[in-house]
C-alpha cells in the first residue's frame, strides 16, 4: 500500500551536539509477561546457538556492519521469540542504547534484541546515525540482520524501537517495511524522533510515539506529526483513552489488529530530548499486544 507522507524537515538535529545519553535514566518501569506465542522462523530447532550478548559482523552491500545481539540465557529452540531492533541516536551506539533503552530488563527472558551499530554520517568520525531512504544501506542492515537472526534462532514477530535518529529510523521502517509478513516489521516504538518522509510502501503498523513537550533537539511537533501519520494509517479515531502509564493514550476505533499510542511527557526537567523510564516497558507492552 503506497502512502506518500511530507513532514517538516528532518532536525539535522536529532542529536545536532546532542549524544543519545542527553537526559537518559535508564532503566523500566515495565513487567515481564508472557511471551508473544506466534508461528517461528526457519531458525526454529536448530542446535545450540550462541546466548547472551554477542557483538556481530555481517556484511551489507560490500560494507562491515557490526550489531549487539541478545539472546535470553534460557533459549528455547522450539519456542518462537519476538525479534527487537533498537536504533540508537545521533553519535551514539550499540552499547549505549542497551544500557539505557530499558527493554532487556522489560522482556526478561521473552525476546530477542538487536542493537544495530550506525556508520558516520557526517565528516565527523563520533556523529554516528543513519540513512532513512528505501534503499539506503541501513534498511539493507535491518533485512540482513533479521535474514541472519530468523535463520539462527526461532523467531515469531519482528518490531523496533529507537531514540532519536533511531525513533526517525524506526518511523522508516514502518513506512517501509510495516507489515504481518515474516519479513515484515509488525509494531514500532519511536522516542523523541520524527518522520516518515516520502513514499510509504508498507502495510500500517501498530505505533507508539512518545515525545518530550519540551523537546530542544528534535521540536514536539515532530512527534505530534508521527502520531498523526500512524493513527490515520491505521484508521483510528481522533479520540483516544489515557493508558497506563501516565500520561499515555490509546487511540479508539483503530483497525483490527493495529494500535496506535501516544505518549506526551515532561519526565526530564523541561520535558526534553532524553530516555523517559517508562519507555521500555511501554514499548514492550505495545509489541505484546501486537502479535
């Protein structure tokens, strides 16, 4: 389904000077539940693969690429696990983003998280982020990692999540690659980014946005514009319910199988740019309740 999306322009921002540690508590406030208990990937049975934390290189388009990935210690082969992209920001990385994104100790032993490592985009060697266009070679990393991921491990969904640069990734890949396919990205958490740009080719997806009030680095009207695009692409209604947490709503009437969930939130001092300590566990819930 092609959507063509225009929003105000891209914050050269979502990091400018900022690191995507501005404001960061870490940590979640979100519960380990039941597993997502959806059909698994061709991964599922093989023997013994690596658990834990393990950093990775895959090569895409000619190029090193290097991801973290975890994997719970108690791995079952034969149980599907939902598969987490987590996109860092603007000149940050793999390691930063799973010490204060807050989703491992949200999932517990539930899923399987990746944390992609950005190339430079700018002269600057520390300004690390991504390219967000179809054919850029970051969503040929998300389909080379899943592609190597769902062939060695069991896995059922795949969703993402990011911060920053990476909630404008995360906002792509929906747009590119939303969908209940297995290759197919079923539910996304954005946290203080923006977008989609362009021409959207995949099906609607579940959303959450959560975004600062009082956001310097990328404007709360980024956010706003975000939620705005999901929820018409998945057909809510304008009127929405608070959820749990606070300040979080759900939107009404959404199509079947699809979420859209806003969060507008003034946890850092001035509602600014950083990671609130109820995002991972609201992430979490979301991608729970979009199997």
């Amino acid at each position: 389904m092609k959507r063509i999306w225009v929003i105000a322009a891209f914050a050269a921002a979502c990091g400018g000077s900022s690191s995507d540690d501005l404001d960061a508590p870490g940590g979640s406030d979100g519960s380990v539940d039941a597993p997502i208990d959806v059909p698994g990937s061709m991964g599922c049975g093989a023997p013994s693969p690596a658990t834990g934390a393990v950093t990775e290189t895959i090569m895409v388009g000619g190029i090193a690429r290097t991801y973290l990935r975890v994997v719970p210690t108690t791995y079952d082969p034969m149980r599907s696990y939902p598969l987490i992209f987590a996109w860092h920001g603007r000149t940050g990385n793999s390691s930063t983003a799973r010490a204060y994104f807050g989703i491992q100790a949200a999932v517990g032993d539930n899923a399987i998280v990746v944390y992609p490592q950005g190339l430079t985009v700018s002269s600057d060697p520390a300004d690390t982020g991504w390219v967000l266009t179809a054919t850029g070679r970051d969503v040929a990393l998300f389909d080379a990692i899943q592609a190597a991921v769902t062939t060695g491990y069991c896995v059922g969904r795949t969703y993402s999540m990011g911060h920053s640069f990476g909630g404008y990734m995360s906002n792509s890949l929906a747009c590119y690659r939303g969908g209940t396919a297995p290759t197919s990205v079923r539910a996304i958490a954005a946290i203080a980014g923006g977008g989609p740009f362009g021409t959207c080719s995949g099906d609607p997806v579940s959303a959450l946005i959560i975004h600062g009030t009082g956001d310097t680095v990328v404007a709360f009207a980024e956010g706003t514009n975000s939620r705005d695009i999901w929820r018409a692409d998945a057909s809510c209604a304008t009127t929405s319910q608070p959820i749990t947490p606070s300040p979080c709503v759900a939107f009404d009437g959404c199509a079947a199988g699809l979420a859209v969930r806003f969060c507008a939130h003034s946890e850092m001092a001035g509602g600014g740019h950083g990671w609130p300590a109820f995002a991972g566990g609201a992430a979490w819930k979301l991608f729970q309740d979009s199997p």
